[in-house]
C-alpha cells in the first residue's frame, strides 16, 4: 500500500483524458498491466475507453493515481518507456513526496549496460545518492538491502572509467572469516576470500560483457579484492567502493578511508543492522558514521525499506521481519 493514508476518505470518480492513444497504450501497459499495479497499490478502480482514464476510489488516492498517470503519461512523451516495476516506483515517490518529478529522477540515466539496459535511480533516495557521488569524494550509502546502494555505485563506477574520469575502479569487501576460519579452505589466500567478493563479480558482470570484465580484470584496471589488500596502498584517479561496509573493523574502516589518493572517489556501503562481526568487535561503519559525521566533503546517504527495488516480496519481508523485532518475538541468538 501507500506510505499514507488520510483518517477518513470520501469516494471520488474522475476522469483523465490524453491526447495520444499510442502513449495511451503505454501508459495503460499490455493487457492494462500498468493499470493492475496502479489498482493494487492504491485501492482504487480504473477504467480505460480511448484516450479516457476513469479513476474511482477514495478522494486522497485518486488524487495521488491521477498524478502517478499524469507524471508517466509525461515520461512516455520523452520517450521514456514504462515498466509494471516503474508504476510501483512512482506510488512510492509521490505518496511521499507529491512535489516530486519523476522526469528528473527516471531519465537520469547513471549508464548503459552491455545488454542495453538503461541503469536509472528509481527513488528520491537514490537520485540523492548518485548526485551525492557526482558532488562528493567521499559518499556513504547506508540502509537494507536490496536499496540498489552498492549496484548504483558501481555503475557509476563503470560509467566514470568508461569516460575516462578515473584509471582504474578498485572494488573491496571485508571478509569476516579472515581469521581461523579461513585456514581450513583450500587453495592460497585469494582463493580463500574469494567467494566473499563473488557479489561484487555478479554485479559487475552484470553491467559488461563477461570479456570485458574478465580483460579489464587482468589488465588490474577494475581490481575486486578483500579490504585487506588495500593495506600499505595509495589509490590515485580511482573510484573505489568498499560494500558490506558494517563487517570492517574499525582498524580496516581507518585504513581504508585514508588509502584515498588525488582525483579519486570512494563509496562505502553497508547496512547497520546487519553486522557480523564477533561479539566484542565495534563496526568501523558505526564509528565512522559518529566520528566523520559534519565534515565538509563527505556525504551520508541514508535508504530506507521504501528504497527496495529488488522483487516486490523482499519490501515485504523486510517490514515483516522488522515489525516482529520491534515486538521482540525474534530470537537473537
């Protein structure tokens, strides 16, 4: 449902009427799928004859629907398609924030991806963030997953090498287990940590053709890699990402901050709620969110579970799991 929602709503009917039936089409989506997501998310009823929209249902919520249509009707005249995934966005954007533009937030396109998909933010927060990285050296992008926080990164990664703003994209990760654990693996060191960075390989691969990146990786133009081989190192005209940011220590968090070299970016990303470190060990994304907070140049970002972009069942799940924690009926042991 909506984000809110009046105390009492009176029954409305109104009536849309736009001037091309082909973006008419669009809007509606295949078999009216645009439409079905638009009733479900709202409560209301809409109905399609010609160029005409008849939306019923609570006064507040057809106001808010008539907007959603408006808006895209808008985006599809720039040309701009229109997805089921799109509607759901723009319910979230403008229950919100009904000042909002979708324009401004959909058609900034971040980069293209070998299979030519268009790389958007799809929520305020993420506008905010990737404008946060083209603004700043140093972005903290903090919240849940499935927020599009490390993706968005490192697509703009990608997109600032490909245009030659940096020499090299450098990807990191902590591995929580680098201790005992890890000694019982097989294989040297990298093949050991491996298997804790192969997200960051699945995000990348999934914006460049698995040659490219393979290419790229062993010419150490993009380099993924546990926090840990950063150590000892300056990164100049680099962007560097540092994901699952709440399982660095407070040592690793201090040493990676300070490997930052001239013209160079860094994002460091995490979610707060999710540390793994052992019991007794401060998470470097905690402090470093008490101790770096009000300088000038560095930028917090903060996602909430309105940010989740992935499937519509994980924003679900997280209010779920959320709401029986604040009851106290989760264990956590």
């Amino acid at each position: 449902m909506t984000n809110k929602t009046p105390p009492e709503d009176t029954e409305k009917l109104e009536k849309i009427t736009f001037a091309d039936h082909e973006l008419v089409r669009g809007l509606c989506g295949e078999q009216n799928a645009h439409l079905h997501v638009l009733e479900k998310k709202m409560g209301i009823s809409v109905h399609v004859r010609g160029n005409d929209l008849t939306i019923q249902g609570g006064d507040w919520e057809v106001d808010l629907a008539k907007k959603v249509l408006m808006q895209l009707y808008e985006l599809l005249k720039a040309q701009s398609p229109i997805y089921p995934n799109d509607v759901d966005y723009a319910v979230r954007i403008l229950s919100g924030d009904p000042s909002a533009n979708l324009k401004t937030i959909f058609k900034d396109e971040v980069y293209i991806s070998s299979t030519k998909k268009v790389i958007t933010p799809k929520t305020i927060n993420q506008k905010m963030y990737i404008d946060s990285i083209r603004k700043f050296d140093i972005v903290f992008g903090i919240g849940p997953a499935g927020t599009g926080k490390t993706y968005l990164a490192m697509a703009m990664a990608i997109s600032a090498l490909i245009h030659k703003e940096v020499n090299r994209v450098v990807l990191a990760r902590p591995a929580v287990e680098a201790g005992e654990h890890l000694g019982f693996l097989p294989g040297d060191l990298y093949e050991k940590v491996n298997p804790y960075l192969r997200p960051l390989y699945d995000a990348l691969h999934d914006m460049m053709d698995f040659k490219s990146a393979t290419r790229l990786i062993q010419q150490g133009v993009i380099e993924v890699a546990p926090i840990a081989f950063m150590r000892g190192r300056t990164l100049n005209d680099s962007f560097v990402i540092l994901d699952e940011a709440q399982n660095a220590t407070s040592e690793q968090m201090k040493m990676f901050l300070t490997r930052l070299g001239f013209s160079s970016k860094s994002v460091i990303t995490g979610d707060i709620t999710q540390t793994d470190l052992p019991n007794g060990k401060i998470s470097g994304l905690i402090e470093a969110i008490q101790i770096l907070d009000g300088i000038k140049g560095i930028q917090f970002v903060y996602f909430s579970r309105e940010d989740v972009i992935r499937h519509p069942l994980v924003q679900e799940i997280i209010e779920a799991y959320e709401n029986m924690e604040k009851k106290g009926h989760l264990s956590r042991e």
